[in-house]
C-alpha cells in the first residue's frame, strides 16, 4: 500500500471538489450520472475520477460496522513508550499482529501512540489486547467509546473545501 502521508497535495479544483462530493454522497454512482448531475462530459468525469485514484485521493474501501459483527466494544488507546528501541519494535510488532487494534498512529501530542481497537466485550479487552499491551508501555491509557455524537461527513468538509477554496465559482448545482 502507498504511503499517501508524503505525497504531495493533489490541487483539485471546483470540479474535483463537486465530483467528490457526488461520490461520498453516492460511492457507487456511475460516470454518467455524476456527467449529467454537473452537466459535463462523461469522459471528463472519468478522466478526473481516474486521475484522483491515480493521486490516492479517491481509494475503494469499504467501511465495516464492526459492532454489526459482535465487536460492540470500540476503545481508543492512548500509550507513551519511553522504554527503549527494543521495546518500540515489541510495540510495533504487538500492533502488527494484533487484528483487533484496527488503526495505529505514531503521533505529537500527549500521547505517543494511539490505537483504535474494537473487541467484543470490555473483559476480553481488557486480558485479551490490553493486558499483553501494558508491559511495552510506559503509560498506558484507554477511553471505551459509549456513543457516537458525529459521524465523520466527508460531505461537509468538502463543501467547507469548495466554499474556502472556490468562493467567486458559480453555484448553479448545490452537490
């Protein structure tokens, strides 16, 4: 998988923008009908679809409600190290292996790293994926998720993008 991380920033424009709102609204439109909705030519809706992919702007992922499968229990996991380089690989290893910690950041801030993990219940978490990981940290903290207050809208940020970015383009489509 490409590190998109140092890549430099795609320079979309107001169509770019326009098309990816279509598509996080819609994952499964068709070129023709994002054409038709922004009154373009299909093979320009295709040609920037493509080029987006290209870039690693658009990547095909599917997003799984892992509570839907059981894992009712989402924790975010906050840990410093501090203990040396051996044991940072032993927390990188730990991390790799470990299928239920689903996403890992290195980070700046109060936390070194941070780990979101899903687990069916909060016992199992805790024997299970915390209690092997507290002995490669220094400092060890978790917060349980107990409910959702926003879902992340790639639809807002766009328009939040379009409007700072393209303030004086004409809105004939409200996408």
């Amino acid at each position: 998988m490409a590190d998109y991380s140092v890549m430099r920033p795609f320079a979309a424009d107001d169509l770019d923008i326009q098309i990816l709102q279509l598509l996080a609204k819609d994952a499964k439109m068709q070129f023709k009908q994002i054409a038709e909705s922004l009154d373009v030519d299909q093979r320009t809706v295709a040609k920037r679809i493509n080029c987006m992919r290209e870039k690693g702007v658009i990547r095909d992922k599917v997003e799984i409600d892992w509570s839907r499968l059981g894992f009712g229990i989402s924790a975010y996991v906050g840990s410093e190290t501090g203990l040396g380089q051996r044991d940072v690989a032993k927390l990188y290893e730990f991390i790799a292996k470990e299928p239920r910690v689903i996403a890992a950041y290195e980070t700046i801030g109060d936390e070194e790293y941070f780990l979101q993990v899903v687990e069916e219940n909060v016992q199992s978490l805790r024997t299970e994926v915390l209690g092997p990981l507290e002995p490669l940290t220094a400092d060890l903290r978790s917060s349980i998720i107990s409910s959702k207050i926003k879902n992340g809208s790639d639809i807002e940020l766009l328009q939040f993008i379009r409007k700072r970015k393209f303030p004086s383009e004409r809105r004939t489509q409200n996408v």
